[in-house]
C-alpha cells in the first residue's frame, strides 16, 4: 500500500519508532494505550531522541497536566532540506514541534527539537513561539481563541513552566 509503513521499514534501520501521542499520556484506557502502539502514530526517531530528549520532554507535559485544569498539546514532524527516508520509503523528519496551551490561563508554550541526540538540560534551549512553528507548518494553531489574544499568546516566548 502505499504511504504506509509497516515494522519491517524500521528493522536494522537505526530508528526507534517514535510516538507523536505518548504512550504514557494515553493509559486513560486499555484500547488508547493500545492504539498508541499502532504505526500511524510512529515516526522514525534517533534513539538518543527517543530516549532522552524527546522522552523528558512528554514527562513534562504530563506534570504539567497534572498542575493545571486543561491543556491542548499538538505534535508533529517537519521535513526540511533533503529528505531521508528508511525501509519502503518512510520519511524521517528534520525535526519535530510540540505546542502546549492551557486555555485556563491563555498560556501556551512550543518547542521546535531538531532531530538529533538531545540531552534533558537542553530542552528549555528549544522553546521558540507558537508563532515560528505556524510560520514553518502553514498552521494555525490557537485560532478558536480571539484575535487579540490569539496574538498576544503566539508571538510570545515563554520560559520554561
């Protein structure tokens, strides 16, 4: 089939199979962990990513959940410059994003990892504007909130919370 990936691209390839949707994040039930694992939601990621990373960064936005009331979290992939690809043509990203917004302080912070070995300290290094990622994915992420303060959240730099 084709635009489908299957366990056999990722074999030997050097690539972990990547959750855009943590496993961790959706143990609310048995079928969502379940579903988690299903390769729609995989991307090829680096180990030293994968593991590290990547992985302290979704331990963050759990506790972060787990602070605040609601929150929106978006995930994705980006694929600039020359594309790799590994087993039947399955794409590896340049990079990823994840956006964060907690709609009950209109609060919001993103980061933009490059896809390369990255070390838990280094994290707060790739907090950018939702406004960047908007501009790289053509996206618009926060748009069911009201102009003014759509703007004021997107354009702004957080620290890390």
């Amino acid at each position: 089939m084709a635009y489908r990936s299957n366990l056999a691209d990722y074999k030997g390839s050097g690539y972990d199979r990547g959750h855009m949707a943590p496993a961790a994040t959706v143990d609310f039930s048995k079928s969502s962990m379940q579903e988690s694992f299903l390769l729609t939601n995989m991307t090829p990621q680096l180990p030293g990513l994968n593991r590290q990373g990547w992985r302290y960064l979704e331990a963050y936005v759990r506790e972060w959940a787990e602070d605040r009331d609601d929150l929106y979290v978006v995930t994705g992939a980006l694929f600039e410059g020359e594309v790799v690809t590994i087993g039947d043509r399955v794409s590896v990203a340049s990079g990823f994003y994840k956006i964060v917004y907690d709609p009950s302080s209109s609060d919001g912070i993103a980061f933009l990892v490059p896809h390369r070995d990255i070390k838990k300290a280094e994290i707060p290094g790739f907090i950018v504007s939702i406004d960047q990622i908007e501009e790289m994915t053509g996206f618009d992420f926060i748009s069911a909130v009201p102009d003014e303060l759509e703007a004021d959240i997107e354009d702004d730099i957080e620290l890390m919370w």
